[in-house]
C-alpha cells in the first residue's frame, strides 16, 4: 500500500488514541472493548470525515479550487468538518442542506453542527424532503463556474476513493497501535453511511495483509442497498491500493438491524448505547451514527456474538456536536420526543 505520494494536507490530530473501555467491557460481560478515538481528530470538534477531507482538500488545491461544494444531511458532520477545513485552507464552501428528518424541532433547526456552519460561514443551501440534493449540489457548482469561481465538489460523506484513501491509513495506524500494545484485534466495528470509512478500512487492512474483520453497522440503509454501495467502493479502492487477486466477499459484512425508525431518528437502542457509554466510560457519542453503531455493538455483545476474550475495537467516528440538536430525546422527566 503506497499512499505517501497521494497529495495530502495535514488537518488531523493523529494518531488518534487507541483506549480500552473497561467499565462498559465489565458491564456486558465481555468481551474486551476498545475504542478508536476518531472523534478526537481535532479539527472543530473532530469526527471520521476530517481523515477523508487531507486527500479530498489537498485535491482541491492541487486543481487550484477556490470554493468547495458539498452535501449532507441538515445536521451533517461531513458538511461541518469540510466548512471548517475550508476556513482554515481560506477557501469559500457552499453546502447543500438535505432535510433528512421532517419535522425537526428548534434545536435540531438551529444547534449542533448547522451552527457550527455558519460560524466556518458556509453559504448553505437547503433541500427539503423528498428533493435532489446531489442534483442541487452540481447547480451550486455550475453557478460558482458562472461567475468565475473554480469549484471542487465533493461526494456526501466525502466518499470516493480519494477520501476512503484516509481510512486506508487509519487501517495502518490501528494495526501499528496494536503491535505496540502486543493486541491481537479480533474484530472492528463501527457505524457506516455513506461506506468511505468502511471501504478504506477494509481494502487498507486487506492491502496489509491483515484478516481483521470488519463490521459496519448501517445508519440508513438496509442490507439490500447498503451491502452493494459498501462492496462497489471497495472494489474500486482495491484497484486504487493496487490490492492483487481483489477482495472476497465475506470480507464486506454490514448490520442493517440498529437503524431504528430512519436516519436521523432516536431509537431506544441509541439512547440506551449513548447512556451507557456517558455513564460507565465518559464517553459522548452520538445520535445518529456513532449512537446507532454502538448499539449494534452492545446487543452483539449481549448476544454472545464475539468470544468472551476475543479483542474487538470500535472506531468512534465523532459526531457528539448533534447531540446538542437531540435535546428533547435525552430528557429524563418525561417521554422522549419523536425526532
Ligand atoms: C459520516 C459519519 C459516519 C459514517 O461514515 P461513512 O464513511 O459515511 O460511512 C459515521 N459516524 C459519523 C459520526 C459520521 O459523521
């Protein structure tokens, strides 16, 4: 695996820490946890995307891009770690809002990471439900040609083979911090969405020669679509990483049974997983991925899934900003409320 000549600007804080989570391990019983602080990436509260935007941003630059374009969902990491990276590069961003969740309320319209945006000041562009973010995205783009501008788009999530590249590094990264801590790591498990984490995870375990497996818990979509978008990218960064012979099927493996009601809605599960993490390991997750992703972890656990010394790390991909646009769904004296 030869990245180091793939241009990339330095935005993350790594490594990231590689820390056991002995409370909650003791609380389920086993097996042994660890936790993969991607949420400590550093740039603007951290998260998985700012991995991907080193390769995506350095491309930017290198075709002399004076403004990004992206998209995401209203309350979108992706899109605020792309506003914050193009603040700190000096470049415009202007972003394409999809309303995922009808019906949001005040603190979803207004907290969390579309605050965060307009302080990066991110021009942003809303879709409502049910309408062509991607199409609205590539307008945005024409009309930054129009008037002279030299935009870069970049895919929702960041997911194309230039940004998964930053996760085939985070695959060396976790294997290296497991050689120093004599670990034998049994299994990864993290949330997936739009398959950049896991396609650059897997093909970059696979181009080490590591039989790691890994698991990606869907947020969105289930098995019947999910499996197939995780399994194109990762072909296509098999070609990328050069990884001789491709990669077996049995090694792209995806959970469809924590989503919950949809994207972007509280289920029990999630805010089960995100008190529990809070309460035994002072831990923030959040409500939509990492929340989802770690409750597909716990009821595996519960169910006897893993072995009881098996060493299983869970890649925390960030995002505890929204928790803040989740409000009403954490509050103690009372119902949860719907979104
Ligand atoms: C985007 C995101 C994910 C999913 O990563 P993908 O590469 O899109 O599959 C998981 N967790 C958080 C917090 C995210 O923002």
């Amino acid at each position: 695996m030869n990245i180091a000549r793939v241009p990339r600007i330095r935005l993350a804080h790594l490594p990231t820490p590689l820390e056991p989570m002995r409370r909650l391990s003791e609380a389920l019983g086993g097996p042994n946890l660890w936790i993969k602080r991607d949420d400590c990436t550093g740039l603007a509260t951290g998260g998985n995307k700012t991995r991907k935007l080193e390769f995506l941003m350095a491309e930017a630059v290198a075709q002399s891009a004076d403004t990004v374009v992206t998209v995401g969902a209203y309350q979108s990491n992706h899109v605020r770690q792309t506003a914050a990276a193009a603040a700190k590069l000096g470049l415009a961003c202007e972003v394409v809002l999809e309303h995922r969740v009808p019906h949001p309320d005040s603190d979803y319209l207004r907290s969390g990471n579309r605050f965060l945006n307009d302080l990066f000041l991110a021009t942003t562009h809303e879709v409502e439900t049910g309408g062509q973010p991607k199409e609205r995205m590539k307008e945005v783009g024409e009309a930054c040609r129009a008037r002279g501008a030299v935009p870069y788009l970049i895919p929702g999530g960041g997911s194309n083979t230039t940004g998964a590249l930053g996760y085939a590094l985070c695959a060396q990264e976790l294997l290296y911090q497991a050689a120093e801590l004599d670990l034998r790591i049994d299994g990864v498990v993290h949330a997936t969405g739009s398959a950049g984490t896991q396609a650059g995870l897997v093909a970059g375990l696979e181009a080490l020669n590591s039989h790691v497996p890994v698991l990606g818990i869907s947020i969105q979509r289930k098995n019947d679509e999910q499996l197939p978008k995780v399994r194109t990218l990762v072909d296509a960064m098999a070609d990328r990483l050069e990884v001789r012979g491709g990669i077996d099927d049995t090694r792209v493996q995806v959970n469809d049974n924590y989503i919950g009601p949809g994207y972007g809605y509280s289920s029990e599960a999630m805010v089960e997983a995100i008190r529990m993490c809070a309460e035994l390991e002072g831990l923030l997750l959040d409500p939509v991925y990492s929340g989802k992703g770690m409750a597909g972890l716990i009821d595996l656990c519960r169910r006897g899934h893993f072995k009881k010394d098996e060493n299983i790390v869970f890649i925390h991909t960030g995002g505890s900003v929204s928790l803040f646009a989740y409000l009403e769904t954490f509050r103690r004296d009372g119902a949860p409320a719907e979104s």
